[in-house]
C-alpha cells in the first residue's frame, strides 16, 4: 500500500496536550505554546491541556504521568528545556517513561534546523517517544523552532503515528 493511500486511512480529529518547559514563562507569555495551541485547532484537533511547567525533572514526570493517566491525549507536544544548560531537563525527564523512542524526528529536526541555523542546530535535543498510547515530542522552546517542528515533521504525521499506536 503507498504512503499517500495509507495516510487517508488515519484519524483526523486527535486530542492534544500542550506543555512548556519553563523557568521563567508564564502561561500568557508562552509564545511557543500559545502558537502550537492555535496551530493544532487550525489542524483540526482538539487542545485538552495547556500548561506550563518548571524546568525540573520530577515535575515534569509528574505532569506528563498525570494526564497520560488523568486525560489520555493522543500527542503531547512539550516546548522547553531541550537545550544544554543544567536547567534544560525536559529529555532526561521525559526518556525514562517511553515505551518506544521515535528516534528518526530527532535526526530529521536536526537535519531541517541545520538547513535554517547551520551547526548551532546541534544545540538540539528534541526527542520524540511513544508512552502508553500516546505519542510524545520534545521541541526547542523557540517559537521558530516549534514551528519548523510542527509544520515539518509532526503536524502531517500525527494521523499516521497514530493509526499505528491503535493497532
């Protein structure tokens, strides 16, 4: 079966979860998450949480644990703390929990940031992954990078991914 005939047989309207990874962001200054919020509605998804979260590997456990468990998104899309300051935790946070890692979005981000910042594109760590039946990304905390993330990678695979996780 082609790619492009597989696709059309994938689920259009998904629930989607929102998290920035921040230290000093409040939720009305989150520019990334607000932007990925208004994109994934553009989409035609559903956002069922908005929420900001310190950059701390504990709290950020605890958050993505609870509404996996509490909410059940299909995708949860983290903005933040990809970097590598001390206080960039969100990957050692968030690895722990996958099921399955999708390691391909990581090579590909890296890939299309290096195209658009050249090597400071190795500063990156998004990482994506697989708990339960959701799928999680990690994205810079740069509303330029989410958007490459979103628009590039994630946003015209999300029926695909999961489709799959569903079978």
């Amino acid at each position: 079966m082609s790619t492009l005939l597989h696709k059309k047989k994938t689920p259009e309207n998904l629930r989607i979860a929102v998290i920035s990874a921040s230290s000093t962001r409040t939720l009305s200054e989150d520019k990334s998450g607000i932007w990925i919020k208004k994109q994934a509605k553009k989409e035609g998804h559903d956002v069922v949480v908005h929420h900001t979260v310190i950059d701390d590997i504990k709290e950020i456990q605890d958050m993505v644990e609870h509404i996996i468990l509490k909410i059940s998104p299909d995708v949860i899309l983290i903005t933040g703390g990809t970097g590598i300051t001390k206080k960039d935790v969100t990957i050692e946070a968030v690895t722990p929990l996958f099921d399955k890692e999708l390691t391909a979005y990581a090579i590909l981000f890296a890939q299309l940031s290096f195209e658009e910042i050249d090597s400071a594109a190795m500063l990156s760590r998004a990482t994506a992954g697989v708990i339960k039946n959701s799928i999680l990304f990690c994205m810079p905390g740069s509303l330029k990078a989410c958007k490459l993330a979103c628009k590039a990678l994630i946003f015209p695979e999300l029926g695909h991914l999961i489709k799959h996780i569903r079978e």
